[in-house]
C-alpha cells in the first residue's frame, strides 16, 4: 500500500455520461497530480493542486476538471465522455511542489482507477 | 521544454543476465531524474532518483543508475537479472521551480526469460 488511495479501482460508463474520480494523497502530502495513462499516449500529466490551489496544467481537455479540497483529497470530473477517454487515471501526491523543493522527493502513486467508456 | 526518450519498447533477457535500460533526457536547466517501475494492475513505485548529488545512485531491488551530463543520459541497470523484475520502467525529468511536474518517457516492458 503506497498510502494514496484512489477509489473506484474500475469504472464502466457510457459515451456521454459523467464519472468523479477520487483520490486521497498520502499523510503529509501537500500536493496532487493527475496523470492519464493510455496505450497510445503513454504517461500524460493532466494537472496539479498543491494544498488546495491549482498549480501546473498540462494536457487536460475542457471536458475534464479537477479540484482540491481542504482536506487535501482531490476529485477529478470527466463529463461527456467519449470513446478515446477510455485509461487508466493514476493520482500521485508529494510533499511539496516546485519550490519548496519536495518534490525532489518523487512521487507516490495510487493504484490508478481503469475507466471503461463503452 | 524537457522531455525523456527512452529506447526500443521491449527489452527481453536471460534470468542471472546484465539489465540495461537507456534513457535520455533533454533539458535547458539541470535537470532531476527518477526511474519508475510498473507491475502489471499496479500503480508506479520510484526505484531511484537523481537529484544533483551523487552521480551515480543506488535504488530498490538491486538497480542503479548512472547520470551522464555529457552524453546527457540515465540508464538503468542491473547486474543479474530476476524473474520478478519483469514490468514496464518508466523514466522521468524533472526541474526546480514553480511547476514541478514530471514528464515520463513511454516506457520500456522489460521480459524476462527463464
């Protein structure tokens, strides 16, 4: 147990329709980050919060949106799902973010959440 | 903009055989570079990480890697090969500063054969 929850493991939905993805970081951690992991596209940064703030946006669609909340578990919101959105969405958290330098220490990941558009 | 290219998709070896997983990293500013291993169904585990102290870094499971600034490269290694480390290795890069997001290369699948 890498001690960053994310919840559901596996999630089915129809094109169209709107998931939440969950995440709780480890104790301590300050800051969140959502990835996508596809086959085509690999590893894909979608966006940071560091203790409640978004801090870093990378390649994440309109459609998705993310949030931080004061008790530091972040939600990701993906709506009018499509086909092509069918991954794997891991979160990780590390102890800071840029300068504050604890990023230096890595990140931890969850166990990711397999999101099935059909 | 930093970014790390890893080379070939699928490494394949010999139980008890040398592992060599390359990987190159471009950066305008130095950079800090991880290794992460994937197990199948699993989230990704840091092996080790480079960040501007020794060059040459220890990490789990018997790995190491070495940073190379002239040939700009951190490949992985490992001298005897184990059937249990069978799994996608993940390089990554990056930088001090107010966006501290790493960027992976695509992965290398690492076979090992009995």
């Amino acid at each position: 147990d890498s001690g960053v929850t994310q919840t559901p493991k596996h999630l089915i939905t129809a094109t169209g329709q709107r998931v939440t993805l969950r995440c709780s970081p480890r104790s301590g951690d300050l800051s969140v980050y959502w990835y996508q992991q596809s086959l085509d596209q690999g590893l894909q940064f979608l966006i940071q919060y560091y203790n409640g703030e978004e801090r870093a946006k990378g390649n994440i669609l309109e459609r998705f949106s993310a949030q931080q909340f004061p008790d530091l578990h972040s939600e990701l919101n993906l709506s009018s799902l499509e086909l092509g959105d069918s991954a794997l969405y891991f979160c990780a958290s590390s102890v800071g973010s840029g300068g504050t330098g604890g990023w230096s220490y890595g990140y931890t990941f969850g166990s990711g959440t397999r999101l099935t558009v059909v | 903009a930093q970014s790390v290219t890893q080379l070939g998709s699928h490494v394949s070896v010999s139980e008890g055989a040398l592992v060599l997983l390359r990987c190159n990293y471009s950066s305008s500013v130095p950079p800090y570079l991880f290794w992460y291993v994937q197990y199948p169904n699993q989230g990704l585990q840091l092996l080790l990480k480079y960040t501007s102290a020794a060059t040459l870094v220890k990490g789990i499971n018997g790995f190491e890697a070495e940073f190379k600034k002239s040939e700009t490269s951190f490949h992985l290694t490992k001298p005897s090969a184990h059937m249990s480390d069978a799994a996608e290795y993940f390089c990554a890069v990056s930088f001090t500063g107010a966006n501290s997001k790493l960027t992976f290369g695509k992965g290398i699948t690492l076979s090992v054969r009995p």
